[in-house]
C-alpha cells in the first residue's frame, strides 16, 4: 500500500520520455536541495532531459547533449549550489560511471550477426 500516489508519480516534471547517456552525478548537496533546484543549478550548462537527488546529497543529471555534459563537468565543478530554501553548499561535478539503470549505451548491446548454418 503506497498510500497517496501523488508523491509516487513517475514523472514528477523532471522526465521528458527522452534518454541519453550524458549524465553526471552532483556530490555535496545540501539536506534541502531538491531535483528541481539541481535541475535549475544545470541548465546554465544546457538542455537538461533528466534530474534526482537522493538523500545522501548526491544528485545525477541528464544531459541532452554531449557538448552540455563537458561544458557542466567543466564549469559547475567547485560552484556554489542554493536550494530553494537558500542552503548552500559547493558541489563536486563528476561523470557518472556505470551504475545502476539508464539506457542502454551503443556500445553496451552486441548485435548478433545473422548466422549462416548452412549444412
């Protein structure tokens, strides 16, 4: 029993339906920030598809470009993050590795070749 599925939406406006695989992961986030300001925090990096934080004080951000990742990995490393309640805290900026879930990378899915048993 969830118990109010308006707290276990889906979507909750930070999922486009859109996937890539340009994502990195936020460290140091204040108790209060939420995926809304670090989606905030990011977009002066670029088009931003995806953003959660968990309650560790780390976040992931989805990038819909590339270019956009770099540009963030780059320049939001070290900055000062705010929350919408006005707690601070600076932020480390990484590239997210491997873990759990997302899309699936282009190099991640052999193809199989067609077969030819010809007997």
């Amino acid at each position: 029993d969830r118990g109010g599925d308006r707290h276990e939406r889906r979507d909750k406006g930070r999922f486009t339906g859109r996937r890539s695989d340009y994502r990195i992961t936020v460290e140091g986030l204040p108790k209060t920030g939420s995926w809304q300001d670090l989606k905030d925090f990011c977009r002066e990096a670029g088009d931003v598809l995806y953003s959660d934080v968990s309650g560790d004080g780390t976040g992931v951000v989805e990038f819909s470009r590339e270019d956009d990742m770099e540009w963030a990995l780059k320049n939001l490393d070290g900055k000062k993050f705010r929350s919408h309640l006005d707690e601070s805290a600076t932020v480390t900026v990484r590239p997210e590795k491997g873990g759990s879930g997302g899309g699936a990378r282009r190099d991640d899915s052999p193809r199989r070749s067609r077969s030819r048993s010809r007997s």
